[in-house]
C-alpha cells in the first residue's frame, strides 16, 4: 500500500493489474476516515463511544461485503459496493426513519410517567444504538445484495 507515491499505483491502474484485494485497505481507509468525528467542546464519553462503533462496523461490514464478492477471488468490489449500496441505503433510510418514529413514539406513550433524567438517559442511549443498528442492517443488506452478483461456478449446487 503506497502512502506518497502515485507512479507504481498509477502505473498498475494503467496495466489493469491493481486487484479489489489491493484496493481493498485504501476503500476501508477512506470510509474509515469518513465517519464523524466529534468536536472536543460538545462531545460527551457516547459520542466518542458512537464513533468507535462506527468505526468498527464500518471496517467489518467492508470486510464483511468484501468476502460475499467472493474475498480476493471477487471482482469489482468497489463498483459493486458503490452502486448496490447506494440503493440499499436510500431504501433502509427509507423503511428506518419511520421505524424509528415508531419506536420513540411507542416508548414515550407505553413507558408510562418518566422523569427528565429517565427520558435523557433513554435519548442518549437512543442516539448510540439507532445508528450502529442502521449501519449492521445495511453492510448486511450491501453484502447480500452484492453476493447475488456472483457467478455460480456451480461449487454451491445442492443436486
């Protein structure tokens, strides 16, 4: 993995011969180093805790898809992930954020008489959970998307 210098990168992209494997660990860099970052003045300990997971499942569901594109014998990862999990992610927003709503609406009505401290405790693990289980939810959604993209070299036959 080269950190400075462009030419043997560019000279293997020229060549057709960089591999999704080889390009694998600059994608996880990359989406790694997308995740936010809490700034110092407002974040408490949950965010940087929020943070770490994304990181994690960031990291393992790239992993995770990586392998249902058929590991180091897959091709075209990173096209197959960008496009694939583009969709997945508009529709899981889309089936989330009412999901969500329901949730909050059904702990607020049948949690019955809580105190501020209860609902504030409650929010901020909300807010920790909620994501990290959008983000399994759809690195498993990209990855099972992305496996049905596979050729079947007829190794998985049941006959």
């Amino acid at each position: 993995m080269n950190f400075i210098s462009y030419q043997p990168l560019k000279e293997q992209l020229r060549s057709r011969t960089f591999t999704d494997r080889q390009a694998l660990p600059y994608f996880i860099l990359f989406c790694v180093l997308s995740v936010p970052v809490p700034t110092s003045v407002t974040a408490n300990s949950l965010d940087w805790v929020l943070t770490g997971c994304w990181v994690l499942i960031t990291a393992l569901g790239l992993l995770y898809a990586y392998r249902k594109n058929g590991g180091s014998d897959g091709v075209d990862f990173i096209k197959k992930f960008i496009a694939l999990g583009w969709i997945a992610l508009v529709r899981w927003t889309l089936v989330f954020i009412p999901l969500s709503v329901i949730v909050m609406i059904a702990v607020g009505h049948f949690g019955g008489p809580l105190d501020e401290s209860v609902k504030a405790e409650a929010t901020e693990w909300f807010h920790l959970i909620a994501p990290c289980i959008f983000m399994i939810v759809l690195f498993q959604r990209i990855g099972w998307h992305i496996k049905d993209t596979v050729e079947d070299d007829g190794t998985n036959c049941l006959v």
